[in-house]
C-alpha cells in the first residue's frame, strides 16, 4: 500500500500517525509540507530514519525544491518527479492520503 | 490505468489543487486515464469562474478548464458541497459540470485507484 | 455501468467534529457510499474518535449536531466501525464514552485491514 503524507512533521503529528498504524512492507511518499520530514538535521529526523527498514520511502522533488530543500535529502530516502508519484500508485494495490 | 482524483481544498489557500493538477497532468503523458475529478469540501472553489488572480500567478481555475477541453476530462463539483460555498451554474469555469456525490462513489468502483488531494 | 461492482470502501477519520467541516462531509460520503451498496468500513483514529463521544450539545455554538447520524449508520448496514485502541487511551476515553458500538483494534490491526482495501479516503 502507499500511503502519501502532506504534513511537515515539525508541527503536525500526521506522519506519526502514518507511521504507527501502516502495516510495514508498505511505501510512504512525502509531499508538499511532509518533504521536510526528509531532510538532515530537523528534528524529527529519528522517526523516519526508524521507519527505513519497514518502509520505502519516498519524497517529491518539485516539493523539496521549492522550498530550498533539494539538497538536503537524508540518505535511503528515494527521490521522485510526478511521473514517479504516478508510478507509484500506479504499482500499488491501493493508496491513502493521510491528511 | 484508470485513476480517479479527488480534490478537498480550494486553490491558492492550499497546495492540494496544484498537487492535484500536476499529478494528472504528469499521469496523462504517461497514457494513463484520468476517470474523473471530484471536487468536494473546499475543493468546490476550484471551479468559480469568479476567480481572478494577479497576471503574474498562475490560474488554478483555468488551468482545469483548459486541461480538461485538451483530454476531455470530467470536472464535477459536488452539488450538496458547491451550494454551502455559494459555487452554482452561474459561476462554473468552463469544463465542470456540478452532479451529486455518487459521482464520487461510482468513480472510486470504476477506476483502478482513487487518488485524494487535501489539507 | 459499476453495476454489481463491489469494492472495499474505507473511511479513515482522523478529525474532530466541529472545528473544521470533514467530520460532517465525510458522513455524507459514507451514507451515499452505502446507498451504493458497497462494502463499507469506517476507521476512526487520532483526533476522529471525538467525533463518537457522547452527550454532544452543539446550541451553543449554533451547529447542528450530527452525531445521531452515527447511531443510524445501521439502518443503512453499516456495522464495520473500528476504532484505533491507542487513540481512545490517549485521549482519556474508553469505550463507554462512545455513542455507538464499536471494534476497538490495534494499531498494527488497523493496518493490516487498511492494506485489504480497494479505496481509502481520509477526512
């Protein structure tokens, strides 16, 4: 399953939520304001970095640039376009927005 | 495939409608089938032919209309949604059409995913 | 057309009612749903399980008060109402606090069934 998070995990507890409740083997794609979950040094980064080994995740470039981001990404977080945000859903069953 | 989106805030106070837009556009050119797109919630906003933003932005509103002519898409606007926020006939941009929310149902049946777009 | 199709629907609400307006839409979308004749599933977690506590008086701030419609979801056969166990611990409820009968489930539970899914959608 994918599930896609468009929470900055600074200020809300949605990827939490994502993460507590996903049945592991899933993908997890971070958009808009969640792409910030992907970068080094917030202070979230240890919840995610957790959630490696029992999900791939993913985060949307065109998010991370627009907000000075793109070079920042942590390590073993994948990097997608739009097109790849399609491919995703496309290659899972199903998907859910955890908004 | 068959992808349906919905959409459940309105343009410019939140990045869900651009999200939204560019997903389907980027699916499109993939060869993919854009079932339908549901407005719903806030989301009904995106479809007032009011909207007027400054030359320099972009146009959310038109840039539905004008994605939907280009690939014959189904805009549709939930009716019980649209008249709580004052969107009617009157004022819907070109290419949307208001309907009932089984429109929502009956495309989450018919299309392989439902994608959702929100705050 | 969809006639004889039917799918797994879930409802995944994670918002209190009032505050913002998805509690209320998304009931909507639930009963139409039912009127498909779908399989449906409702998942309250996180801030969503306020939207089952008792005793809603809602006059005071002039809204009408949707919570009935929860004890009607039966007369449209919707009885899979589950309930996140960690959320209601959290927020210092328990069961008997909720106007209608649910399944309390796990986290790793809730999960599992999400993954069994054909349409997930969160208000």
């Amino acid at each position: 399953m994918l599930h896609i998070v468009n929470k900055s995990p600074l200020q809300r507890t949605t990827l939490e939520s994502c993460l507590r409740v996903a049945a592991p083997g899933g993908a997890i794609l971070l958009i808009e304001d969640a792409v910030y979950a992907a970068t080094k040094g917030n202070e979230a980064e240890g919840k995610l970095r957790d959630a490696l080994s029992r999900f791939k995740v993913y985060a949307l470039v065109p998010d991370l640039e627009a907000r000075g981001m793109g070079d920042r990404v942590m390590d073993g977080v994948s990097t997608v376009d739009y097109g790849g945000f399609v491919d995703l859903v496309a290659e899972h069953k199903n998907c859910q927005s955890w908004l | 495939m068959k992808i349906a989106v919905t959409i459940n805030e309105g343009p410019y106070q939140h990045q869900a409608s651009d999200t939204a837009y560019l997903f389907c556009k980027a699916a499109l050119e993939k060869g993919h089938e854009i079932r339908r797109v549901f407005f719903y919630n806030d989301g009904v906003n995106n479809a007032s032919s009011l909207t007027e933003p400054p030359l320099d932005d972009r146009n959310i509103v038109a840039r539905w209309s004008k994605l939907a002519e280009e690939h014959k898409l189904d805009l549709v606007v939930c009716v019980a949604a649209a008249l709580r926020r004052g969107i009617r006939d009157e004022n819907l941009a070109p290419g949307f059409r208001i309907s009932g929310l089984g429109q929502l149902v009956e495309a989450g049946i018919e299309a392989d995913r439902l994608v959702t777009f929100g705050d | 057309m969809s006639e004889g199709t039917i799918k797994k629907f879930m409802f995944v609400n994670r918002t209190a009612p009032y505050g913002t307006i998805y509690a209320l839409e998304s009931l909507e979308v639930v009963l139409i749903t039912a009127a498909f004749d779908q399989d449906v599933s409702l998942v309250f977690m996180d801030d969503g399980v306020f939207q089952l506590k008792k005793g809603q008086q809602t006059k005071g701030i002039e809204n009408k008060n949707f919570s009935p419609t929860y004890r009607a979801l039966d007369g449209y056969d919707i009885e899979k109402l589950y309930v996140e166990e960690e959320a209601l611990a959290a927020r210092g409820l328990t069961e008997d606090d909720l106007l209608v009968d649910v399944t309390v489930m796990s986290r790793a539970e809730l999960g599992k069934l999400m993954d069994e899914m054909d349409v997930v959608l969160s208000y």
